[in-house]
C-alpha cells in the first residue's frame, strides 16, 4: 500500500500519535502481556506459524490448553505431513471446522516440508500457498523474514479503529485505512512484541462490549474514550 496514495484519499492519523501508540503499547506489554508457549524466545518458525494457523478464529487460551501436546506429537512440518487425518482430529475437533482445517494443514505441510522447511519469501509466492490469507502471509513474514508486518485481525482493528477512528469498508483485508494504518503501526524495533501487545490489550482491555478504558494504557490518545467522556458530560451523566 503506498503511502501517497493513501495519504491523498485519506486522512491518516499523525506519526506522532502512532509513536505514542507503539510507546505506550509496548511500556503495558512489559508487564501485563500474556505468557504463550509460542511466545517464547526459543519458540522455532515452525512453531510459531502452527500456532498462527490455530488461532484463527479460536481463543488464544484454548490453543494454549493443547499446543505444547500438538508439536510434541508433530515436531516438524515433516512429521505434520505425515500425519494421519484421525491423529489430526483430536488437536483440531475441540476447535472447530477440524476437517478443511486438517485438509490445508497437510497440504500446507506437505509443500512446506518439500522445501525443508522454508517459506517462499515474497508475499506473491507465500499468498499461493494452500490455507495461507493475508493474515498467515503476514505471520510468515515477520516470524521467518523479520518483516514488521501486522497481524491484522478483528482484535488488531477494533484497538485501531477505538484509537484512531473507523475504517471505510466492512472487509479489513481490503479497507486501505486499517491496511495501511496497522503496517505503519507495527513499524518499530519490536514488531513482534508489539504485535502481540495489540491482540493481548483487546483481549484484556479493550474488549469487543466493555472496554476498562480507565485501566487503559491508550486512554491518553483514544479517540473512543475522548468521544464517550464528551457525551458522558453533555448528557449530564459524568458527575
Ligand atoms: S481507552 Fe478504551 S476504547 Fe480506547 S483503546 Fe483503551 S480500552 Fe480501548
């Protein structure tokens, strides 16, 4: 997404505002993010793409109750390959859609392991790959290539929109606003870290129904909050 055009079309928020974002993120995460298997410094970029693959649309809680026993039983994308569709099934049942999410897991493994392990490293080349959408593309290049890249989900855009104002378009993976403004956010010397602090502040803070923005580490620079507190003492209802 280039920055010209976006920047033409529409209003981005200032850089300055975005630092502070990232600052005030990434000083919360310090001491508040949540501890995963997949997040430790030892985690390999098999294990950290696995369990990209298994968060989709399932609670990052759930996956941590089975994720140490799955890569124990499938240590490698060869070994993931290999496995038998009813071994697969008693990882993915619990999480739903097991069956398309077992298919494409061994394609994807199957074609992975062929290349030893190695993801392609152009976006074209990974965005071919069986079961891989924007967000899994994204994952493989920061986790393996070091890319600040976002991994932009409803939980990412929620924080963003709450922070910075709304998107224009329903689909996230096509609205350029969120697109270019979740890149630029994650442009820093952590992405990774910082990252994971967006998903881990809207799954403890900024949640989908009951945001504690008083607890907030972003109330500073949220417009949400800014608005809401404007009604709150138009209406009479901030005593
Ligand atoms: S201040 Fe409230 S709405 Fe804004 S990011 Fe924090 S929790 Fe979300």
């Amino acid at each position: 997404m280039r920055k010209g055009k976006i920047q033409k079309d529409i209003k981005m928020p200032s850089m300055t505002k975005i630092r502070l974002f990232r600052r005030l993120l990434l000083g919360w995460y310090k001491n508040n993010g949540r501890i995963f298997p997949w997040r430790n410094k030892s985690a390999t970029n098999y294990e950290l793409i696995i369990a990209e693959i298994l968060l989709q649309r399932t609670r990052a809680e759930t996956v941590a109750e089975f994720y140490k026993d799955f890569v124990k039983r499938f240590p490698s994308w060869k070994k993931l390959a290999a496995a038998r569709e009813r071994d697969l099934s008693v990882f993915l049942r619990p999480i739903g859609l097991w069956r398309r999410r077992s298919r494409s897991l061994r394609l994807l493994a199957n074609l992975i392991s062929r290349r030893n392990g190695k993801f392609p490293r152009h976006r074209e080349e990974i965005n071919a790959l069986p079961g891989v959408g924007q967000y899994i593309a994204n994952a493989v290049l920061l986790f393996c290539y070091q890319k600040p890249q976002p991994l932009l989900d409803i939980n990412m855009a929620r924080v963003l929109e709450r922070v910075f104002g709304p998107r224009k378009l329903s689909d996230i993976r096509y609205d350029p606003y969120l697109q270019y403004l979740s890149s630029i956010a994650v442009k820093c010397r952590k992405p990774r870290e910082l990252n994971w602090a967006v998903l881990d502040l809207a799954a403890i803070i900024c949640k989908d129904n009951e945001p504690r923005c008083n607890n907030c580490p972003l109330k500073i620079i949220c417009s949400y909050r800014r608005k809401t507190i404007t009604y709150k003492s138009k209406s009479g209802l901030l005593k």
